[in-house]
C-alpha cells in the first residue's frame, strides 16, 4: 500500500470516529490528525521503509485511541455507529458469512421495497471428509452504504410483506430462518396493506413458523424490529441498539418539543441512557440472548475477523434451537455446552413433525417468561392463592365440560337429528296433508296465528329494566353542563346545536342529525354495553411501574393513579351480553393515553389466558391507545410479540377475538395484538393507525391530509371490517358474538 493511500486511511478513521462522538472535543484525536497532515512534510527525505515504519507506529497508535474510546462509549455514541454509512450491512454479511446465495423478491432499486433484503443462501460445514450443505432463508433491512432508494432501512408495509412471503416459503420448505434486523422503525404509511396492520400479520405469523428463526439485531427500531424481530434465538451485535422509539423522538415527547424545534444534545443522551437500549441492557433484561462482539467503534466492511464470529455464531445459534426440539440429542448437547469452539458436532437442521410443534410451544413458553420483572404485583398471597385455585377450578370445569361431556352431547344431538330429520320426511307430507285441509275449511292453525302476531304485533321489554336503551344508570358528566353543544360538522352538515343533557343522556353522545360521535368516558361503555351488574374485575393489583428507573417517572404514575383511580391503563373483566359471558380487555385513555407498558401487557395475556380456560369469547375495548410507553423501553416494546403470541393461542384454541377502536388508537397495540384480529371494528368519529399526524411529519416530512386516520378510511383499506354508531354498539357486539368465528367456538 502506498504511503499517501494509507495515510488517507488513517484519516478516514479518525473522522469516523469524530462522527460516532458526536463531533465532541477529543484532543488526542485532533493532535493525531494533525500529525497525519505534517506526516509528508517530516518524512519527505526519509527511505520508503522507514516511512513505512513510522505509519505502522501511526496506525497501532490510531487502533489504541480506538480500544480507548470505545470503552467510553456512550448509549447515543453507539446510535450513532449504527447508523453511520460505514457500518457493515446486509449484503456485506451475505458476501462474507454464507458461502452462496441467490437475492429473490427484486434487486436493489428494481424491487417491491428495496429497503427489504431477500435471499435464499448456503452455509457449507466440513467435518472431516463430510460436507454438508445447509439452505437457510435470509430476510432483512438494507441500508446499503449512504444508498438513498433503500429509505435508511425503513420499510413500507409492502416491504414487510414480502418478508412475510418468503418467511412462510422457508417454512414450507422447512429451512431455518436468519432475520438481520437494522431498521430505525418501520415507515408511517396508511396505504393498503397498511403499515400497523401488516406489522400485525407479520408478528402474528412468525409466531407460528415451524422452523428455527435466528434474529440478529443491529439497529431495532420499535416495529419495524418486530416485524421480522420474533425469534427462537435472539442475538445482538455489540454496538447495536434495540428500542421502543429512537432517543431523538423519546427527548421529542420528555421536553415537549414542537416540530420546528430540536431536542437538546443533553436530554437526547440521558432519554438513550435511561431507555435501557445498549445490547448490554438487553441482555441484563433478558430480551436477547447473545451479544456478538464487534471490533473497536463498531463493525465495517473490512472487518473480516468479525465475519468469521458472527457466522460462528449464527450456526452455532441455530444448532441449538434445532437440538432443543430434536430426540437423539444427548451427546451433541453436552459437547456444544462444554467444549464450544472445539466440539465436532454436527446438527442437521430439518426438524420432524412432533420437533415443529415442541419449537412452537418452545417459542411461546420464551416470550411467555419475558418482562415478568418489569411490572408490580400488588396482590397479597390470599389474593395469589386464590387467583390459583381459581384457575385450576376453571381449567378442571372446561376439561370436563368440553372434553367429556359436550363431545358426548353432540354426539347425542347428531343422533336425535338424524332421527327426526328420517321422521320429518315421513310426517311431513302428513302435516302438509293436514295444513290444506284446514285451509279448505278456512281455519288457521296456531302456528299461522302466531306468525301474524309477531309480524304485526308491538314490541315490548321483557327484562324488567326500565333503563333506554342507551343506558341504565350512569351519567356523563359532560351531561350536567347546562349548555348547547355545536357538532364539529354543522358548518358543513347543517347540524343543529344540541343540549348537552340531551347529547349526553338520551342520543348517547351521537349528532342527531350526522351521526357524529362526541367522544364518552369509558364508565359509559362499562354501564350501557354489558348486562347490569355481570361486570367483575380481575387483576387489578398488577400495576404500572418504571422498570427503568427513568428520571421523574414514578411521579407521573403516581399521578395517573391518583388522578383516574386506575392502577394501569388495562382494566380486565368477566361481564355478560344478553347473557352471553365474555372476557374483555379495556385500554382506557385516561391513563397515561391508554399507553401500554410491561403491567398492561400482563394484564392482557392473562385475560386471554382465563378466557381460554373458561371457554369465553374475548373482547378488546380500546377506549384510546397512544402506543407502547416509550419510558418503558423494550420492557414495554417486547408486548408486541408477547401478547400477539397469546392471542394466536387463544385463537387456535377456538377462542372468538374481537377488537373495537374508539378515539384515538394508535402504533405498538394497533401494529400487533390488536391489529392481528380478523374481526376488528370501530366507533364512528375515530381515529386508527400506525403513527400519529405529528410523527408522520417528523420522520418524512409529509403532510397529511386531516382525514388520513379516519376509521371509514381505515375501513376501505381493510385495517377494520365496520364501523359502528355507538347507539348500535350492545346490538352488533351481540349480533357478532352469535353470528361470526369458527366452527370451535366453545361457548355456542
């Protein structure tokens, strides 16, 4: 190498690594960068070789500094390095870590989203004389080298579903799966497939893959990481990040910072320090379960060393999660634990039938276990015990009722139709003998009469309740303001002005005239929806924490707290509709924005959980969502996976899951648990998405129409399948419970 060619190396170093710090005053960087300017003045008589000398001085020198300073690093210094256009990418990976490999799904900017990397690759093992060639699918963002068409490896929705695609193809051809995850966050398209409700399908699905899926993360932003991010081995490159939100936009919403404006340098390193997002962190927290060592400020193309661990690591990953399900694994095991790098082990990577279901319920029993520390538990032991007792009444009730006795009922039932549906057809031409004989005579017979009644006769209550139909005994309290309320559409719907008594009370909150629906608290649905008196909570106690100790926040709970009487925004309930009994889920607005956090994750996988126990349908009530609570970090982020993966449990299992979207809802929830519903719905005048308008505008500087949210638009993109008037909400809620599911629906 040329002296001035390396030279120019040598100061390329020392302004990446100027640009990882943040540009911040580094004098021994500075005086090392000033001795690479003056180095051909001071050497231009001296011998080649001796030059050559004193630049290898230079450059054990440089990698000194860098040993120094990456010990230094700091949560934001290591965002940085993901992000610079010098660290190693996708295709890098695929040119040095697997032997062969063909790209599918498009090619670079000729592509669905070029964001989205695809390839079918090779990964060759020798073993002495043997050789064994072993397919794995790969998927992941690219960000290329500063490649602008790849959008910073923010995918669009249609980019997530071409990962989905070639996810399920892996899964039919059974071959484990490598997800490189290196994304800052998915981008905030509405457009179909939509980018919450695809995220959504993307969990939901992976959740279920029947072959060995390996996530390695670099950068993981929020849900674009968990799009492709679900696991059964979760390994994390040394100098990666992975996070709820990014520090910027987390400093955005501590330091209520306008658009226009931008956050403070200081606010944006403590929100990165106290979210937790360093792979150390992660690994502290138990969201991944290896850290790739990375060389000194962070992997680069030329690292050839770092190749040679991360492909180490990736098949010894995927060695591990196939002989967690595999019989005959005895021997293969100890030596992988005991002697690592010197074990001749080989594992292949097909996997039996019965293997695929213990890696499934392998993988849910994972993600079952994580954040269980990240949440408070007020209950006291006899509320624990009986909790307990409670649940394994209800699972030995469900075993009997619907493994013994119901199964022998349909059996009896089946038997008694086949008989009279044989009778019917003798008796039938009897009755119809019978019938015109009547008729002849001019009689009509009691069934005749009966008909006519009920088509010609009045309705009548037959409960006994003397409540509306819009309520029994709550009142809202915006119904004691004694004035007159405009509609927001009377300008152009020529609504009258109406009397908040009479808005609040008998129109349920709903223009008379449009149909427009003022927003309501969420006690109105809690004493108008559900049969009077059937509602009963449960799990009260698991409460809302700050498992991150981030500065200031107990307070803000506390706050909360006191303020709504709410411990977490997620109330559980068993309750009753026109007799049916159902598990819901409330997500109440008025707590902390309907936020979720490790607490309200709990919460909603334990309601599923009793309403699989109980045989129950379930309904999601999401009285207003803002997201996952960003102060929470990936103790709130891992919800995502954690409560998709019980919902497609509980749908498995039978179970009928409905979601019903009122105000505002929006990212995290909707991009998962509740987006994954194949019956979801919303009250009219809502609003439903992946990122609010505000978001929208930061991360692409669009402006978005104001109807850009709107439910009816969500409904013609097929995000939901109705929009309701909240008049009709008990009705339709007991019209779907009766009407749609599938053929297991337990509580028929």
């Amino acid at each position: 190498m040329s002296i001035e060619k390396k030279l120019t190396e040598l100061m390329q170093r020392v302004n990446y690594a100027r640009e990882i710090l943040g540009n911040k005053d580094r004098p021994e960087l500075d005086a090392f960068a000033k001795e690479i300017v003056e180095f051909p003045d001071k050497n231009n008589v001296v011998a080649d070789d001796r030059a050559m000398r004193a630049l290898d001085s230079l450059e054990t020198r440089i990698a000194t500094m860098e040993t120094a300073i990456d010990a230094q690093l700091t949560a934001m210094d290591k965002v940085r390095i993901v992000r610079h256009p010098q660290r190693v990418c996708l295709k890098d990976i695929l040119e040095n870590v697997y032997d062969n490999y063909s790209e599918i799904g498009g090619k670079d900017e000729h592509s669905i989203d070029p964001g989205m990397l695809i390839a079918r690759a090779y990964i060759t093992r020798r073993k002495g004389k043997k050789i064994i060639n072993q397919p794995v699918m790969v998927v992941g963002q690219e960000k290329g080298h500063g490649q602008e068409f790849r959008n910073g490896g923010s995918i669009k929705p249609w980019g997530n579903s071409k990962a989905l695609k070639y996810m399920k193809v892996a899964a039919r051809e059974q071959i484990p799966i490598h997800a490189y995850v290196n994304t800052p966050g998915s981008y905030p398209v509405e457009d179909f497939p939509g980018a919450a409700q695809q995220i959504a399908e993307n969990i939901y699905e992976m959740a279920g893959l029947p072959v060995p899926v390996i996530a390695i993360f670099s950068e993981g932003g929020s849900g674009g990481a968990e799009a492709i991010g679900m696991a059964d081995k979760r390994l994390m490159l040394s100098h990666g990040y992975y996070s709820v939100i990014s520090p910027e936009g987390a400093a955005a919403i501590e330091g209520r910072i306008k658009s226009s404006e931008r956050a403070p340098a200081e606010l944006i390193e403590s929100c990165a320090i106290a979210q937790q997002i360093t792979a150390q962190d992660n690994l502290k927290n138990g969201y991944i379960d290896a850290i790739i060592q990375e060389p000194p400020l962070g992997a680069r193309p030329d690292h050839f060393e770092f190749y040679k661990q991360l492909r180490e690591q990736v098949v010894r990953a995927t060695d591990e999660v196939t002989l967690s399900v595999r019989g005959l694994r005895l021997v293969r095991a100890f030596a992988m634990r005991h002697f690592h790098k010197n074990a001749d082990i080989i594992v292949r990577w097909n996997l039996t039938e019965n293997a695929r279901e213990r890696l499934v319920a392998r993988r849910f029993k994972k993600y079952r276990k994580l954040a269980t520390h990240a949440y408070i538990d007020e209950r006291s032991l006899l509320d624990k015990l009986s909790a307990t007792s409670s649940d394994i009444v209800s699972s030995t009730t469900s075993a009997v009722n619907y493994g013994l006795v119901k199964p022998f009922r349909q059996k009896v039932n089946r038997i008694a139709e086949e008989v009279t549906d044989e009778i019917h057809v003798v008796t039938g031409k009897l009755d119809a003998l019978y019938r015109s004989g009547l008729k002849k005579l001019g009689v009509k017979s009691i069934g005749d009469r009966q008909k006519e009644m009920e088509l010609t006769g009045l309705s009548r209550n037959d409960s006994g309740e003397t409540c509306t139909d819009n309520g029994c005994d709550y009142i809202s309290p915006q119904a004691r303001v004694d004035r007159e309320i405009a509609c927001p559409h009377a300008e152009k719907r020529g609504c009258l002005d109406i009397w908040a008594r009479d808005l609040f009370t008998d129109f349920a909150g709903v223009c008379p005239h449009c149909g427009y629906n003022f927003p309501m608290e969420y006690q109105w649905y809690l004493h108008n929806v559900f049969d009077k008196g059937s509602i009963r909570e449960f799990n009260r106690d698991i409460v809302a924490g700050n498992p991150t100790s981030f500065p200031g926040f107990e307070k803000r709970i506390e706050a909360a707290r006191e303020k709504t009487g709410l411990k977490s925004s997620c109330m559980t309930f068993n309750a009753s509709l026109e007799g049916i009994r159902l598990t819901c889920a409330t997500l109440i607005a008025n707590f902390r924005g309907g936020s979720v956090g490790a607490a309200e994750g709990e919460k909603f996988i334990r309601a599923l959980e009793l309403a699989q126990s109980k045989h129950q349908p379930f309904l999601a009530y999401v009285h207003g969502t803002a997201g996952i609570r960003i102060q929470e970090g990936v103790n709130g982020l891992i919800q995502m996976p954690r409560c998709t993966m019980a919902v497609r449990r509980y749908i498995e299992e039978g179970g009928l899951y409905i979601v019903l979207y009122d105000t505002n809802s929006y990212a995290g929830p909707v991009a998962s648990f509740l987006g994954c519903s194949p019956y979801q719905y919303a009250v009219r005048s809502s609003r439903l998405g992946f990122a609010g308008p505000g978001v929208i505008k930061e991360t692409t500087g669009v402006e978005i129409p104001p109807d850009y949210h709107n439910c009816f638009k969500a409904l013609s993109r097929g995000h939901i399948q109705g929009v309701w008037s909240r008049k009709d909400i008990r009705k339709n809620l007991q019209q779907a419970f009766q009407t749609i599911g599938g053929r297991n629906l337990y509580y028929r």
